[in-house]
C-alpha cells in the first residue's frame, strides 16, 4: 500500500484487518445459508451417484440404436478428422507434428473425428442420419457432426504438435507435489461446471425440442429449430440489425475514445482530474443508460433533442417510432455507455508509450499525424484488441438493458406483414422466444446455440489473427 | 494485531441481520395468501378499490390474510410472472388472467378448476353471471376462473368539435363510412391543436370485435369451441373490410395514435387533451375519461355506441378483460381460502363498487337489477350504453369470442400487420396475407406441442 | 515549451468533458422536475426545480429502493470478495505447482469463456427452481453463478507468472506453504489487480439485469436495475422526473465504489499486458 507513513496502523496489519474483514463478510453470508448451500451439495452428490446409471444407458442406447445411423456418423466423424488432420500438419511444423509420421497424425485425426461426433450426435440420437430425415437437417447434422468431432479434434491436436520448451520444469518455482492444487482448484471448477458447463448442456438438449412455455409437453425436433432459423425471415432480419448496430457501436466508440484519450493524454495541469471525468459513464448501467436517452429522445418538444432540432431546423424525427432511425438511437445510447471504458484503456495504453520512439520519430522530421499512425496506433494494438472484442461482446449481450428500456417491443416493424422489428437485436429476440408465454421455447434455445457459436468463433479468430498483427513493445 | 481481527470480523458479524436471509420465519398459524393484478399506479382509483375490498375480507375472515401484489399493468407479464414464480417454489395464489390467455392457462396445467373447490352455495351464483359472460368462459361446464373486470367498446366524442364542424353530437356516427363522413367535416373544420380526427389503441381486440360484429369468426372451429384452433381467419374479406378502413382512415390523416401499440391511457389522454374528436376505447375507461375531460380539456364527452363496419353487421360484440384464477400446488386449506376470496370478490355487492368505482360492467345480473333499482344507470347513462350492447347481442359462436392455445402470438401478429399498414404504409392485403401465415405457423406450432 | 497550446486543450477537455456529462446532467435536472414539468414545450432545462427530494422519497418508500441498493450491494461484495478469493486460489495453483490433470483442467476453465451466462439464463433458471433457492434464498441464486470466471483466473495467473520466482525460492527457505505464501507475498503486490478486478466485478454486478427478471423475485429481493426499469411503469404517464431520479439514485452507489477505487482501476491495468 502506497501511503505507508499516514496510515495509522503497519501495512501487515492493515491487510489483516481487510482479510479478517473479508473473510468474516463471506462467513456472516453463507453461514445462514447453509441450507440453500446443502441443496447445491445434494444436487452434486446424485448427479455423481447418477454417473454410473449415465453410462449404462449410453450403453444400453448403442446397443440399440440402428447400426447404420451410428456408423454414418462416425464415417463423417473420421473424414473429417482425417481431412482435417491431415491439413494442419501440413500447416504447421510437419517435422514435429507426431514425431514426422504424418500418416499416424491423420489415423489418430480420423479417430479422434469419429469418436468426437458421438458427443453431440449422442444426445441427438443421431436423428439426422435417420433415412426419412430431410435434406435441411442431414445438411445441419453433418455441421454439427463436424463440431464434434472438433472438440475431440483440438486437444489431439495439442498433444501431437508438441509442446515446445514446456518440458523445462521450473523446479524451483514450483511447491512440492501435494493435493493442494487440487483443493485450491475445486470451488472454481464446482462453480463452473454447475453454473457453467450443466446449463450450457441444458440448453443444447432443449435446442433439440419443441417446447412452448407454459405447456408441461415437448416433443423432440432433431434439427428442426436450426433449420426453422435459417429460413426465418425474422431471424434474418434480426441478425442484420444486430450486425449493422454492431458495427457502429464498435467503430464510433473506439475512434471516439481513441480521440479523447489522445486528448486527455497530453501533459496537462489537473489530468488526473479530467481523466476521472471522462471515465466514470462506465459506471452508468446499460438500463439507466436507455432510461436517460429515453427522456432525451423523446417525441414531440419535451424531449431534450427533438427541441433543440425543433428549434434549429424545424425537424421534429420520430427517434424511436421511426424504423430507420431507432437503430441509431441505440448506437448513440450504446456508445455513450461504452466511451468511459475504452476511453479509460486507451489512456492506459498511450500512457506505455515510448516518448523516446515518438521523439526519434519527430527528429526524422515526421509529422504528428503520421507519427500517430506509425507509432502510436501499432503499439496500441493490444489494447485495441482487447477492447474489440469487449465492445463486440457488450452490443451483442449487454446492450439488451437498453433495447429493452428504449424499445420494448424490440422496435418499430417494417417487412411484410410488420414482423420485424428495427432493434430486434439477437439477444432480445433470443430473451423474447426463450422467455415469452407461447413462445416456442425450444427456438429460443436453438438461437442461443448459434449466438453461442457466433461469438465463440469471432473470439477464436480474433486471438488467432490479431494477435498476430498485434506487436508487443520490448 | 490478531486481536484486531477478531475485532474486525466480530464486527463483520453485526453485519447479520442485514445479510441473512428473509423468510424463514416460524410457521404462522394464519392462512395466508398472495392477490396479482394489473393496476400498480398508486394513483389508480382501482387500485385502491382492490385493497379496501381485500381488506373487508380480512375483517370477515380473520383467519385469513390477503397480500395483494402488483407491479405491472401487462397481463401477459403477471401472467408470465406468475408461471416462473410458481416454476421457483414461489407461486402466488389468486391471479387475474387475460381472457385470451385462457385456453394457454388450463393447457399449463398450473391452475385449479375453482368450481372443484367452490361450496354449493357459491356454485349457485353461478347462473346469475350475465349470458355473454358465461358464454366465453364456459362456465357452465367448468369452472376454471371467475370473471372480475369485464369491458366493452365504447366510443366518446367531443360534442363542442362536432358543433364546430357542423354535425349533431347527439347522433354520432355508428358506421365505418359515417366516421370517414363526419372526419370529413371535423378537419375541414380547422379546429386548432388537432392532431387527427380519431383515435384508439392499436391492439387485435378492436379488430375482433368488427369481426364478432360482422357475425365472422377469428379462428376455426367456432373460434376454438368446438375443437381447438388449426387456422386463423386473417386474410378474409371481413378484416379487409377493417384494414382498408383503417389504412383510409390513416392515409387521409383522420386516424392517429400515440406511437405505443395497446396504450389505453395515452390514447385516452390524446382525446381529452384535445387531439382528437372521436375516441374507440374500452368502457373501463370511461370514469376515467369523464374525470379528465373537464379539467384537461374543459369538455364534457359523449359517450356512443361501438360503430358497426356497416349498417347489418348487428352480430353483437364481445366483452373483453379479465377473470380470476387459483394457482395449483398450494395446500388445500390455502387453495379453498383462495376460491371463498374470489367469490367474495365477484360478489353481487363488490361487482357493484367495482363498477362504479371503476367502470368495467357488473358481471352479475343481480348487480344490474340493483344499480338500476337505485337509479344509477340513470344519473350514469354512459355507463349502460356497452353494457346495453353486450346484452342485446344473441350468443354465438363468433360473439363468443376466440379461445385457443397461440392467442397471444397471434394476436400480436395482427398488431404487427396493422403497425405495417400504418406506419411503414404496407399494401393491406400483402400485411394480412403475411400475418395470417405467421398465425397459422404459431397455431400449428402450439398443437404439434400439445399434441393428442 | 509553449505555453499558449496548453489553453487550447484544456478547452477542448472541458468541451468533450461537458459533452460526455451531457446526458447525465440533464437526467439530473429533470429528476428535480415534477410530473407536469417534465412535459412542458420548451424543456424546462435551468434552473432545477424542487422536487428532488420529493421524487427520492417516492422511490424509497413506495418503491422499496433502499432494500433493492441494500440486495444488490450484498450480492455486488459477496461476489467481488469470492470471485478475487477463487480466483486467486486458482492461480496460485495453476502457477506454482504442476500436478497431473493440469493441462485438462485449465482448459476446462479456458472453455468457459466461450459461455457466457447471458445466454444460459433459461436452464440456470431452471437449475435454480431445481434448488429452491429462489423462494428460500433468492440471494444465493444471485450470486453463487457469479462466484468463478476464467476472466479472474486468467487475470491473476498473468499477475502471478510476472512476478519474480525468486520470491517463491526465498519463502520456501523460510518455510512457507502455498497459503502462508499467497497471504503474505502474493497479496500485497497484487493490490492494483484486485482493485482493478474489484471495480469491475462490482459494477458488472451491480448492472445485473435479465438474471434477476428470469428468476421472478418478489419486489423486495430484486435488484437495483430492475427497479430502474419498473420506474418506467406508463400507468397513467411515464413520471419522467421520478425516472430519472431513479436513474441517478441507482447510479451513486457504483460511481463511489469507481472513484474509491480509481488508482488501483487505473493502474491495475497497465500489468494486464504481456510483458
């Protein structure tokens, strides 16, 4: 702690205190609660009493399933291992892909492939390689297959390539070998597979159904939800508008942080002062965010903008009740939210400038513009990155605070027959199927699953990209 | 310096009573039971009607305790609310239902058929209910719910407009064609501030009504009575007639509305500021109106009947609104303490404070015979003409009104294709054709759930 | 150096300074504003009016804010103090120690980033209904979700591997365990990381909104946000003043918890990055 010499008290023991205090905090909550926390324990203890019953009806399921289901699956299962084995160790360093024996790599592909299908194809009782099945959901089903077996595929994968310098143990940075990691390890993975992993499951199986809430019946769909979702014309339309507020979001609130931050990062008096400033929107919710932009755009001359607009130029927009301009409402209320955080990290990143670079470069004679392009943006990057990616992620889930406090109908209807909304975004039409009464609840689940995978693979692909680009100072 | 620690977390300690959990206090030996209704603004006049008659009934029972709730005035929330508390362990008890939520109520299986419960002297009130009323919700077979807040609609005028227009408040327009008639005149008039000649929420449940009116029905198999619902009737000449209507209606500037689809109040309250000459609401409405007009608009309305598309179409409407339900998987005790509350509620003395005190029609045919004895549809006659319409409707299958699994889905696809016409100016019969698919998908939708 | 420039950009600060706080001052004005006011042509914009106090009381007693801020203040700290506590634990253990399984194990949380609750709110519902907890205990099945994150844990594991190994020789040669280790050494050169992951625990919580109306709470267990949203009730007319009252009471709380904790939030980060 940095005020050493004004605190009253040693540093040790003011952490003392703080951890005696935290820990009788946590004490004087859970201890009450000690029955609601012997619920979460009974719940674990059948669900691991109930392994073995799990895996006799696995058994039991294979040996009953058609045979020719099964087999399809596995055959799509190992080709595309196999196929897609085969490709990766020619990408990456052949030599030490499994010792240079690349035959070996692929039979190991296949192998991981076929098994790897069973792990979503299991659940789905392999109805889509069942002969009625339609061509929609074979397509589907072959998708999904090959999402299996990529689970299996990737840890295969890793094993084989090899882990370079990973066999250099530190020895001296470790503890001795003890069932301590273990134990430090177990409230975080209980957490997370209870709350985590179990509901992720859940939701998948559901995908699986037709269920409409509040009715006790459902009936299994195989791949009917995700073939229902490609041709909806709704869901289409949702996922532009989703993609279109997205992209703006993204893009006007980091050039407008990025700007502000250059800005706040001058050698100033008070900087500290204007930074505090210029941050703490971050602090303002998603709902009171919509909450205060519903006031201001409000229609008629009440509202704070259509007066100013009124009194200027005459105009008095629809914000909300127009189709075209609702989104942008959104946008706007979306990246006011977002300006104090990028703002905070973008400072934080010009502050790890080199001024000896920026000085090298502005002897050579360059100017402030392309010193910034140059210099400054490139050693950003990290920052950047990391903020894309929360960006992306809050106008793909947190902005539903917002587009449910502006528009809670999802937004003025345009399309045939009005069935979609301007601000329908993904999450708020998934909120809506998942949760409304008579809405088909199963859809919902299905739409997750593809939010889900969408997110999922833009995250996976920025590392891989980006990261590349991304240059590290020192 | 372990000292301080203990001290601190002695100190954490005193912090319990803020932490620890709500709820688990001992078993309390009264009964007691949770009311959910759509009237949370404090100001509501309803509202208020609602606890005083809660609390007479915990003055007669003492045994019992009534905890009325409400957050929300949307019926497919408390509805939604509802389900997901019971789903929780936390199910409340008497809840009021949307009449379109009906059939979705007894297919969820969360509810108990109150006519098992009721005693046989609760049970012989039952013909007493108003045919119409009986005639929608069935009750003559079972008993699912009882209705509580019933309503028709009504129209208002604003008589000084019409004389400024040239026309006679006492005889208002009672047909489509008349209103674009009498619009006509009305903006032609130049009246200043107005915004549009007539105005009324965008919801499903006027459009139903012109179609009860034209004797046609909104789903099939007589509106979902004699066997469920497989198809919506959307796309039929008896809609077009509505939509072409209104589509007139707006392209011409006559119709106007708030921007919000199905709000009631800020329709209301565009007619009694003034905005508007004519007004289409529900007649629960109507104390409302009749207290804000002369103070926000310094006029006194007129109250008419609900127009017809045309001069025969004399089918009758439907009544709208709500009824009270119990919810299942509560203790016997509390379940019957829930049914004898709701009776007391929908008794003959309670409808009728409830009528004037809010302006939903008394359900109970004794309730009329005795406000009329006092003279109040006398001094109140606005409060009788939709009550009067109800009544002199002949019961069938198309005033009955619709009853089926996917109302709220369609309904709201309606919604959409009305909000398409007047907003996005779609080609009304592209809009209807568009929504009667999406109303048959979610119809076919809902029976593959079901199943059987 | 010049010393005319340096004018220029103070003006240009307080201009983006004033335009950021735009929408918050002006929620501010009109939560002094009555129900009528608020809707007067043009917008009542200087000076405030006088019904500030009248509006919070509103909110307080008939809305319950107190208990909401109360809930919601409980569930924000139950979760900073577990979620920093787990996931410190978990990378200690996944920097100081090799034991079988661990490679499995990290990308068993690594996985987890890829599911974000958001999206997992009906089955954790239904997980909730299967517990009870939210009739018996709805502030356990507001937190216990919250209570691990691969976000904490990789967080601290890159804290942890920046720090010189040389400390772990000289605390085994004292005789140090892992605990006494963490508690001792670890722990205060972490501060502007905890800090840093506090503020930003606290405020994600203290934001929770669709969790809370999934589990259908009864008024007085719910959250603050859900509050916010409830003031919006358009019974008779949305009380615009009180909305906006609503707002900024809702607001104070993790504004204070920022501005608290502001160096370690500004600093914390700079470790962040691979060094």
């Amino acid at each position: 702690m940095d005020d050493d010499s004004r605190l009253p008290i040693s540093p040790q023991a003011a952490q003392r205190v703080l951890l005696g205090a935290a820990l009788g905090f946590l004490l004087v909550f859970f201890v009450p609660r000690l029955d609601g926390l012997a619920a979460l324990w009974d719940l674990l203890r059948d669900a691991i009493a109930g392994l073995p019953g799990f895996v006799v009806d696995v058994i039991d399921y294979y040996r009953a399933a058609p045979g020719e289901q099964v087999a399809y699956s596995a055959l799509v299962g190992a080709i595309f291992g196999a196929v897609t084995t085969a490709l990766v160790a020619g990408v990456f360093d052949p030599a030490r892909f499994a010792h240079g024996r690349t035959w070996l790599a692929v039979l190991a592909g296949a192998g991981a492939g076929a098994l790897g299908a069973q792990i979503l194809m299991f659940p789905a009782q392999h109805c889509t390689y069942a002969s009625d099945i339609g061509g929609a959901q074979f397509r589907v089903g072959l998708v999904v297959t090959a999402l299996g077996a990529l689970a299996l595929l990737v840890p295969v994968w890793t094993l084989l390539r090899g882990r370079p310098g990973a066999r250099v143990q530190h020895v001296a940075g470790h503890f001795k070998r003890s069932p301590l990691p273990y134990v430090f390890l177990v409230p975080t993975v209980i957490v997370l597979a209870v709350f985590l992993y179990y509901p992720a499951a859940q939701i998948m199986l559901v995908s699986l159904r037709r269920k409409i809430f509040p009715l006790p019946q459902e009936r299994f769909a195989c791949m009917q939800n995700y073939v229902d979702l490609a041709s909806d014309a709704v869901y289409r339309n949702s996922f532009a508008s989703t993609l279109y507020i997205t992209l703006f979001v993204v893009l006007f609130s980091l050039a407008i942080a990025l700007a502000i931050a250059v800005l706040a990062s001058q050698k100033v008096k008070w900087a500290g002062v204007y930074r505090t400033l210029l941050v703490w929107p971050y602090a303002i919710s998603p709902v009171v965010t919509g909450v205060i932009f519903l006031s201001m755009f409000r229609e008629g001359g009440a509202g704070l903008l259509n007066w100013a607009l009124g009194s200027t130029l005459g105009i008095n927009p629809g914000w909300l009740t127009d189709k075209d301009l609702a989104p942008w409402v959104i946008v706007a209320a979306s990246v006011w939210n977002l300006l104090g955080f990028n703002v905070l990290f973008y400072i934080a990143g010009l502050q790890n400038i080199p001024t000896d670079l920026l000085e090298a470069a502005s002897l050579d004679g360059a100017g402030r513009v392309r010193r910034f392009w140059r210099i400054t943006f490139p050693l950003l990057s990290p920052f950047t990155f990391f903020l894309l990616v929360t960006n992306v992620t809050y106008s793909f889930y947190g902005i539903y605070g917002v587009v449910d406090t502006l528009t809670p109908q999802g937004g003025p209807r345009f399309g045939p027959g009005g069935e979609s909304g301007a601000t329908n975004v993904l999450i708020f039409k998934l909120y809506k199927d998942a949760f409304d009464t008579g809405a088909p609840a199963g859809l919902g689940a299905a739409q997750a699953v593809v939010l889900f995978l969408m997110v999922a693979t833009f995250t996976v692909l920025q590392f891989r990209f980006l990261e590349r680009r991304v240059t590290y100072e020192g | 310096m372990k000292k301080l620690t203990l001290v601190i977390g002695l100190l954490a300690c005193c912090l319990a009573p803020l932490l620890a959990p709500v709820g688990t206090l001992g078993a309390q030996e009264a009964v007691e039971i949770t009311f959910v209704h759509i009237f949370p603004d404090e100001r509501d006049i309803r509202r208020s009607t609602v606890e005083e008659i809660a609390a007479a009934f915990m003055a007669e029972n003492p045994g019992v305790t009534v905890n009325v709730q409400t957050t929300t005035d949307d019926y497919s929330e408390v509805f939604e609310g509802a389900l997901r508390a019971a789903e929780q362990g936390n199910a409340p008890y008497v809840v009021q239902i949307e009449d379109s939520l009906t059939q979705i109520a007894i297919d969820s299986q969360y509810f108990v058929k109150i006519g098992d419960y009721a005693s046989e002297e609760q049970l012989a009130t039952i013909p007493d209910i108003i045919a119409p009323m009986r005639n929608f919700y069935n009750l003559d077979d079972e008993i699912w719910g009882m209705p509580w807040n019933a309503s028709n609609p009504v129209m208002f005028i604003n008589p000084t407009m019409f004389e400024a227009a040239g026309l006679d408040p006492a005889s208002p327009p009672q047909t489509f064609e008349e209103i674009t008639a009498a619009c006509e005149a009305i903006m032609s008039a130049e009246i200043e501030n107005l915004g549009g000649c007539i105005n009324w929420p965008v919801n499903s449940w006027l459009p139903e009504q012109w179609l009860a009116m034209q004797n046609a029905l909104f789903v099939n198999n007589d509106n979902g009575r004699s066997a469920r619902a497989t198809e919506a009737y959307i796309d039929t000449p008896e809609m077009a007639r509505v939509f072409d209507w209104w589509n007139d209606l707006d392209d011409n500037g006559y119709f106007t509305y708030s921007g919000t689809p199905g709000a009631y109040t800020p329709e209301g309250l565009l007619f009694v500021t003034k905005k508007t000459a004519i007004h289409l609401t529900t007649s629960a409405a109507i104390s409302n109106i009749f207290s804000f007009a002369p103070v926000m608009g310094q006029f006194t309305p007129v109250v008419a009947p609900f127009p017809k598309p045309y001069a025969e179409a004399t089918n009758g409407i439907t009544a709208g609104g709500a009824a009270v339900w119990v919810m299942a998987g509560h203790p016997d005790a509390e379940t019957q303490a829930a049914v004898d509350f709701i009776f007391y509620l929908t008794n003959t003395e309670n409808i009728k404070t409830w009528h004037k005190a809010s302006g939903y029609f008394p359900v109970r045919q004794s309730a009329i015979d005795e406000l009329e004895a006092e003279g109040w549809f006398d001094e109140n006659p606005a409060y009788f003409i939709p009550l009067q319409q109800l009544l002199d409707s002949t019961p069938n299958p198309a005033n009955a009104g619709a009853r089926f699994g996917a109302a709220s889905q369609v309904r709201a696809t309606v919604i959409d294709a009305i909000l398409s016409v007047i907003d996005n100016d779609e080609d009304p019969a592209a809009a209807m054709a568009a929504a009667q698919d999406r109303a048959n998908k979610a119809i076919a939708d809902y029976n593959s759930v079901i199943g059987g | 150096m010049n010393r005319r420039p340096r004018y220029g950009i103070h003006l240009a600060l307080i201009v983006v300074c004033l335009g950021m706080a735009c929408p918050a001052l002006y929620a501010l004005q009109v939560s002094t504003l009555t129900l009528e006011e608020a809707f007067t042509i043009p917008p009542k914009l200087f000076p405030p009016s006088t019904d500030f106090v009248s509006n919070v009381r509103t909110l307080f007693d008939g809305q319950h804010f107190g208990r909401l801020i109360a809930n919601t203040l409980t569930v924000a700290l139950v979760v900073v103090v577990g979620k920093t506590a787990f996931a410190m634990l978990a990378g200690l253990a996944f920097v100081y120690f090799q034991f079988p399984g661990k490679w499995v194990l990290f990308f068993f949380v690594l996985l987890t980033l890829l599911m974000p609750t958001e999206l997992l709110l009906v089955p954790l519902s239904n997980l909730i209904a299967d517990l009870r907890w939210a009739s018996d205990d709805p502030q356990l099945a507001l937190t216990m979700p919250f209570l691990a994150s691969a976000l904490g844990v990789f967080l601290f594991r890159q804290h942890f591997r920046n720090i010189p190994r040389e400390l772990l020789e000289a605390a085994q040669i004292d005789g140090a365990g892992p605990l006494r280790y963490l508690l001792w050494v670890l722990l205060p050169m972490s501060w502007n990381v905890i800090g840093a992951h506090a503020v930003i625990q606290f405020i994600s919580m203290w934001h929770q909104y669709a969790w809370p109306i999934f589990l259908q709470l009864s008024p007085e267990d719910q959250l603050i946000q859900v509050g916010v949203r409830n003031s919006v009730i358009s019974g008779t007319q949305t009380d615009f003043g009180l909305l906006m009252a609503a707002g900024v009471v809702a607001s104070i709380p993790p504004l204070v918890f920022f501005v608290l904790l502001q160096k370690q939030f500004m600093s914390g980060f700079a470790l962040m990055r691979d060094k």
